[in-house]
C-alpha cells in the first residue's frame, strides 16, 4: 500500500433516497462504516472492488470511479455489476464513468457524490497503469499513461475530494500501490514502474502461490476504522492484520497449505527473503556478492532442450503463438539460438532467426535448461535478473505457457 493520510462524467443514481455521510451524523464508536461515503478510482474489479465490497456490508455509500462502462473481452466486470454486488452487500452504489486523467470527469465525479450522499469520507486511490517492458522498449505514450494514471490521477483525485475529507468525522485518503523500496535491485534492471512479475510471467498455476484480494479489502478496512490522526503511514497488509489479531492467514490462500510466493519488494529482512526465493529455484541480489563460478550444466543441454522443443512444434502452436524467439545463452553450449513460431510450421535450433526477433532473452545456459524443465521458474529468474527480457512482454508470457508444456517431455 502507498501511504495514508487524512485530510464530464456520467454517474447513474441507483437510489434516488439520501443517505447522510458522517459529515452530518458521528459514526458509531465502533468505527463501523454505516453511511460513511467511499470514493474509490477503478472498483469496477480487483482490489478496488474488494474493498468496496468490504465496506459495503457495512452499509457504506461506494462511488465506483472507473473506465469500464462496457464490458472488457478479457477482463471481468463493469461499474454496473460492480455496483449490482455493492447493493447486493447491503451498500449504496453510485456508479461513475470516470478516466482519474481527466480533472472534469473528477470534479463532476465527486459533485455527483456529494449531491447524493451528502459528503466523502474515505478516498482509495487504486486506479494504476503499468508497462513490464524496459526503457528502450517502453513508448513515450506508455510512460505517459503510467504517469497520467499513477502519479497526476492519485494526485488529482486527492485534490478535489479532500475538501470534502476535511469536513468528515473520519477523513483518510488511502493510496494503494507497492511499497516505496530504495533497495537497488528494483532499478538495476527497470527504470519503468513496475509491480510484481508473477501476474505477467507467472503462467498457469501462479495463483495457487498467492493470496486472495480479499487481505487487501481487509487491511484497507482496519485503516479505515482508525482515527483521523493516523497519518503518514507505510502499512503493509498482514502487519496491521496480524495487530488486529489475525493469527491464520489461510483464509486469505487461494490454495491454503501451499507455499507461498515472497512478496519480490519486501526486504526488510533480506536473508530471509533470499532463503524463500532460493527455495523457490531462484537467488535475489538483494546485496552485493563476490562473483562466483556457475555450475555447469550437463553436456549439450541446450542442444538436447532445442531438440525436444523442435520435435513438439506444431501448427496449432505456431498459430496460437506468432513470435520469434531468440536466446543470447551464456556458458556451455552457449551463442546465440532461436525459436520460430511464427513461420510455416515452426523451427529452432542455433544460430540467429531469419527474421527479426519479437522477443530476446539474455540468460546462461543453466539457468535457460532449469527454466524450460520447469526447476526455475520464470518469475523468479526474472525478478531475480538472471533473465533479461528485451522486445515485447506479452509475446514473453506466451512462450511461458508453451514451456509449461513442455516440462513433462524434457
């Protein structure tokens, strides 16, 4: 989570019945939610919408303020069936179209909410927009979209609404984002902002390493029910949870039992965080380290790995992919190789493609035999720079999938 403090748009009014924020009247002492308004940026899915979702089964007022009129071929959820499962909760909904990088659309946004329910009492900042590509490979109009989303529309938002805050009983503006982490890792290998790699690169199976959103709704919830007072705070979801009492965490698992992923920018304790992700096949350089020799993997790996993967090509994965792959490999049985999807029936083998590569991959040779067995998994050799991504990322996440595949035959 980002820090907490205090302190034209189309909007269709589902209830027509005013319901005081605590503007007008005090809450319970119990810091329960009943008619307080919530202002949330993109709670049309995801967290945004847990945390709706939490607050409204305490009879709290959600101004959903999100893009998504329509629905997404790909992603679930619109403001409408958000606003139908707020209602559902047992909350009041007022659904808003609203892009955070345009100011009109804000200020109309939070009049709308004001009109209605009479004030704003908590602000979450949750809208964002993020690239995993790395500097060279990020357009300008990315860059500019992550900055417009990110940085000016959690700044506008907060502008225009905390008049309104400082009218409130119980004001907080909450900004959810990862923590602000100087460690030199996070900017060896990124200058572009960037969040954990395991959505993009983590492929089938990933969720079942991690935790539900509902740990999220659940500590925005806690930060919610506390005092004005409580300001300029870096909070991390199972820290305040765990000062709530909350011993077992399993409930928050999507798979509970399973291991779980290390969240990549907490390093608090940075043996610790090594051990886990060591475990996991992969070593961060959380610290700076005598260079060592690599191991060496077994002889002709690559060789026998491209033959394999060769042997499986086919017509349908060709289509389904459409990318060529090359590999600058380091170590035995290292150069240069490369893997065709995208031509006739399919091709690999060493050398460079024959025509431009979509996507190269900068690792040595251990690592690439792991990552394709399955021992390594891409997440962590990304994170961990043992692999270099250069060109385009989703045609990357492809090729993930592909060696998932491939795991039972090498």
């Amino acid at each position: 989570m980002r820090m907490e403090e205090p302190l034209r748009t189309t909007c269709q009014l589902l209830h027509l019945s005013h319901r005081p924020s605590s503007t007008e009247v005090m809450l319970p002492n119990t810091g329960k939610l009943a008619g307080a308004t919530v202002f949330i940026t993109g709670a049309s899915r995801g967290i945004g919408k847990a945390i709706a979702l939490k607050a409204a089964k305490d009879g709290a007022n959600i101004v959903i303020a999100a893009k998504t009129s329509h629905a997404h071929p790909k992603l679930p959820g619109t403001i409408y069936t958000a606003a139908e499962e707020i209602e559902a909760a047992g909350g009041k909904a007022l659904p808003c179209i609203v892009d955070v990088r345009d100011e009109q659309q804000i200020s109309d946004a939070v009049e709308n909410a004001v009109k209605k329910f009479g004030g704003i009492d908590i602000l979450v900042n949750n809208a964002s927009a993020i690239s995993l590509t790395n500097t060279l490979d990020t357009p300008m109009k990315k860059v500019d979209l992550m900055m417009s989303v990110n940085t000016r529309g959690t700044y506008l938002t907060s502008k225009v609404c905390i008049p309104y805050l400082k009218k409130s009983k119980i004001a907080h503006i909450l900004n959810l984002s990862p923590p602000l982490n100087l460690n030199p890792l996070w900017f060896k290998q990124h200058c572009a902002i960037h969040t954990a790699a395991m959505d993009m690169l983590g492929g089938s199976g990933i969720e079942s390493q991690c935790r539900k959103v509902d740990i999220i709704a659940d500590a925005a919830y806690s930060i919610f029910k506390k005092p004005k007072t409580f300001t300029g705070n870096f909070i991390i979801d199972e820290n305040i949870l765990k000062e709530e009492g909350i011993k077992n965490f399993d409930a928050y698992a999507i798979k509970p039992g399973h291991p779980l992923l290390p969240d990549f920018f907490l390093d608090e304790f940075p043996d610790t965080i090594t051990q886990k992700m060591e475990s996991h096949g992969a070593a961060p350089q959380l610290k700076e380290e005598k260079p060592q020799s690599p191991s060496k993997p077994r002889s002709r790996a690559v060789e026998e790995t491209f033959r394999v993967v060769k042997n499986s090509l086919s017509d349908d994965i060709v289509k389904a992919t459409q990318a060529v792959y090359q590999f600058e490999l380091s170590g035995e049985d290292g150069g240069t190789w490369f893997l065709d999807l995208k031509n006739k029936s399919g091709n690999a083998g060493y050398g460079e493609p024959s025509g431009q590569a979509d996507v190269v991959m900068n690792m040595s040779t251990e690592d690439f035999v792991k990552m394709f067995s399955g021992s390594l998994k891409p997440t962590m050799a990304f994170m961990s720079g043992k692999l270099k991504i250069k060109g385009n990322m989703a045609l990357a996440i492809k090729l993930e999938k592909l060696m998932t595949q491939m795991h039972a035959k090498l």
